[in-house]
C-alpha cells in the first residue's frame, strides 16, 4: 500500500488531500492497524483492500465510512493506484461496497462526494447508480490551494 502512496501523480495529490507526498512507511502501517481496530470495533470506517484477482495485486482502496447507523447513513470513498487507473477497479468496488451497505447495514442513504473537477470520480458515481443531490460551492481546497466546489452524490436505490 505505501508503493501504491509514493507512486501517487497529479491525479491523487489534486483530489485527495492526505495524498501529500509526506506520507512514510510508518504511516501507512498505523492507517492499516488503525483499519483493523475500527473493523473490528465496527466503528468510524470498513477499509477494504482492492485486488487484482488475476495477479493478486494491490490495486487500491475503499473505504465504507460510518456517518451515522441511527439512519443508516454511509458515504463510500476510494483510491486507485495510478498504474491501475481507467480499468474499472473503482466502478466494481463501489458496486460491491454499494450493495454491502444496502444488505447488510440496510442503509436509507449512501453518500460519494468528490471534488467538481474529479470528473473520473464523478464517472464512477454515475455508473454505479449515484445522482447527483447537492453541489457545494467552494467548499474544498486542494493540495495545491486550488478552492473547487464539492458534488455530493447519493445512492436512491438505498432502502427508504
């Protein structure tokens, strides 16, 4: 995971802000062991790791951040390596991590917000059944210091 980090391009570092280039080995394995007790205290987020079934690689990385289970409400996030990216990984792990949230959490809502200008994230959202809710405006700041407005999508198949 931490190759998968160093190798971010432009790409991440625009869009996702802990994706600063500062980030150490040291780091990425407190993130995973903070991973694991929050799975396993069913608390705050479901990290899950995306593999590249025909080779077994790490491929990326999503996320099923708990907001609040007196709803349900989940928001989804994810990364995917550079090297990997424009092959679907994303689309199939928020399908996947969407239909989790639906049949195991029975979630009344499922949130993906991105960045205005993260057109692929907003691809991603579209194909696995998001629309478009609310855009925030200037409500962001990249790496970079670049204000961008925040789109947040919403999965309506999620229960009612």
């Amino acid at each position: 995971m931490h190759r998968l980090i160093q190798d971010f391009t432009q790409p991440h570092t625009d869009f996702l802000v802990w994706a600063n280039g500062r980030n150490s080995l040291e780091d990425a394995r407190a993130n995973l062991q903070t991973a694991v007790d929050n799975f396993n205290a069913d608390q705050n987020e479901y990290k899950f790791l995306i593999i590249d079934n025909s080779c077994d690689a790490l491929v990326g990385c999503i996320s099923l951040f708990i907001r609040d289970l007196r709803i349900p409400h989940l928001e989804i996030g994810y990364w995917i390596g550079t090297d990997s990216m424009g092959k679907g990984y994303a689309s199939e792990a928020c399908a996947l991590v969407r239909d989790l949230a639906v049949e195991f959490f029975n979630a009344k809502r499922i949130d993906l917000t991105t960045a205005r200008r993260n057109t692929r994230s907003i691809n991603v959202a579209e194909r696995c059944g998001f629309e478009c809710e609310a855009v925030l405006s200037n409500a962001r700041v990249d790496n970079a210091g670049v204000v961008d407005d925040t789109c947040v999508y919403v999965f309506k198949g999620a229960s009612r």
